[in-house]
C-alpha cells in the first residue's frame, strides 16, 4: 500500500518501506522513503545506494557444470530432448539462497523419461533453490542423466574463460547479482527557510533476498567501505598530538599547568570519540561476511551473536558454552579474528 503523504522528521533521517509486493517467486518490489536531506544530499545518497545495490549486494549462483559419461565437447545427448549447451543454460538461470561463502558442491541424478526441473537438484543443507519449478532439461528415453554442479557465493559478474581444467567441467559465466533492477527519485520542498529533500527508492530482487535485506547489505558495503578513512583520520589526530610541544617560557607554572589541563582534557574527548568510532564499526561488521562453516554460523546466531562486537565481547570460555559448540568450532573462530583483524580472545574475561 503507497502512502500518499510521509511525515518526516526536521532533525533526524528517518526511512521506511511504503509498499512491499511479491509478483512472482523470482521477482520482489519494494519502495522506501528516506528523509528529511538538505539540498543535493538526497542525489548524493541515492547514486551510492544505487550502485551499492547493484554491484556489492551479493548472491549464489551455479559456476560450473560436469556431465557424467557425456564426452567434453559433445552438443547432444541421447534420449535428451534438450542440447549440451541448452541445459547449462537453464542451470544458469536458477536462482539460489545461501549464507556461506566457498565452492560447494550439488548433484543431478535422474533417470528418464521424464522432466527435469531444479527440484531435482541435490543441494547441500545451507543451500536453497529460490523456485524449484525452473525447467532444466527433458528426457525422453530411459536414461541415467548424472551431471556435478559447483556453486559459489560472490557479487558482481563472473567472466570465466575456456575450459582448461583437467575434469573438463563447462564453466558458467555467472552473473551474482540478486537485485535486478533499482531506481531513485527526489521530491523537494521548503521547509521555512530551508530547501529540504526526500528521497524515493524502488528495488526489484530475484527473491533470493528481499528488497529491504537488499538496502540493508548495500548500506553495510557502504560503511565498510568508509571506515578505513575514519580510522586514517585518528591516526592522523594522533601524530598531531605526538607533534605538539608545551612552551617553557614566559609562562608560569600556573599558565603551564592550565595548557597540560586543556591539552589532557583535548586527548581525553578524542580517546573517548575514537573508542566510540571503534564501536560503531565493531557492529557493523556481521559474522555473515565470515568465510566460516554453516553450523558454527547458525551457533553463533542463536547465541545472539551477530556483530564482529558481539563476538568480542565474548571470551573463549563464552564460546564453549555455545550449545553444540566444539573445540574445533572456537579454534575455527579464533583463526578467523586472529588472521583478519590481528584480534586475541581472551580465555576467560577478567
């Protein structure tokens, strides 16, 4: 339902979702509303968001094909109405679900006559098929059709080349991209003296994901991606103060004392604003962008663990009490923080 008139706030930014619609399994719309922006800002935001959604937001898709006892090569098969070429095609078409990252394996296995669809697909258990009634292939003979799949979780577009592996697989040029299409629209108005803006976005998914977890990835690629000038920033504020000497003379002890005071004071608030900025961008890192196992993933989310800062507020002992988490499990998590960001649990907290 689109909501005619929306109410914004004059201080604070504030969205919503105005109309949310399914149009079929493989097509999902949504439309939100972001305001209140000072002039220009609203174009600004839009374009990133807009690029956010199509390029960093991430899907899985089948990368590679290996027909069993078909030769390499080889354009048809007998007692399959469907060409070679017709059938990697139709699987390069399936939209899939994941949370994991990495190459996985899934498997076809049927035998004729018959149609084959993306039911038939043997999936590993973190893998989902978005519509299992995509067509893949029609047997029309009492054969065995075995074909290996690959599949992999990334964004953007994968161009592969020419088949050089020695299993003779038929790669699939991939396109990850789980937002199909997306636009953004401004409306201006005055607000007293001021040229305010509110900002339209409209996104279209594959339903791999819907529209609102679609905006919610692209703002946290967004932020990640700004974070290392925040961190550059402090580090600079640092040498600035490294730099700065307290003069000796004219002043007296009581004018050197007050300059130590206000100098003090000054390293204090940015010691304060620099853990604050640490803790902001602790949260909003998720555990989803860890190459880590489904099970140990799934562990952590029902222990409410979310955020890299919600793991670090854990200790190592924290983590053994996890249910179903092993030892393996904590040792797999303390590889993972210690290799990206050089961070140690302790064993117990202090």
């Amino acid at each position: 339902m689109i909501r005619d008139k929306v109410t914004v706030s004059t201080q604070t930014l504030q969205w919503e979702c105005v109309e949310s619609r399914t149009d079929s399994k493989l097509l999902h719309y949504g439309r939100f509303v972001l305001a209140p922006f000072m002039k220009d800002q609203a174009d600004t935001i839009g374009i990133a968001l807009r690029r956010a959604l199509i390029e960093e937001v991430e899907g899985t898709r089948i990368t590679c094909v290996k027909f069993k006892n078909v030769p390499f090569g080889c354009y048809d098969i007998p007692g399959v109405q469907e060409s070679v070429h017709d059938i990697v095609t139709n699987l390069k078409r399936i939209v899939l679900r994941s949370n994991t990252y990495g190459t996985s394996r899934a498997f076809i296995c049927v035998k004729g006559p018959g149609y084959v669809t993306a039911q038939d697909i043997i999936l590993p258990p973190y893998v989902e098929i978005v519509d299992n009634t995509q067509h893949i292939a029609t047997l029309t003979e009492p054969i065995d059709l075995r074909i290996r799949l690959e599949i992999e979780r990334s964004s953007g577009y994968l161009r592969t080349m020419p088949s050089t592996r020695q299993d003779r697989c038929y790669p699939i040029h991939a396109l990850f991209m789980p937002v199909r299409n997306t636009n953004h629209s401004i409306h201006s108005y005055k607000n007293g003296k001021k040229n305010q803006e509110i900002l339209f976005l409209e996104i279209w998914t594959n339903g791999s994901l819907t529209p609102k977890e679609a905006l919610h990835e692209a703002s946290r690629k967004l932020i990640d991606l700004l974070i290392p000038f925040l961190h550059k920033e402090e580090e600079n504020l640092a040498l600035e103060d490294n730099q700065h000497t307290v003069p000796l003379s004219p002043f007296t002890f009581h004018d050197k004392w007050d300059i130590l005071s206000d100098k003090w004071d000054k390293l204090r608030q940015k010691k304060k604003l620099r853990k604050n900025k640490q803790k902001i961008a602790l949260k909003s890192i998720f555990i989803d962008q860890f190459k880590m196992s489904p099970r140990v993933y799934n562990c952590l989310k029902k222990s409410n663990i979310y955020t890299l800062f919600d793991l670090l507020n854990k200790s190592q002992e924290d983590l053994m009490k996890i249910e179903n988490f092993r030892r393996e499990d904590t040792k797999e998590i303390l590889g993972i923080i210690e290799q990206y960001f050089a961070i140690f649990l302790p064993k117990k907290k202090f």
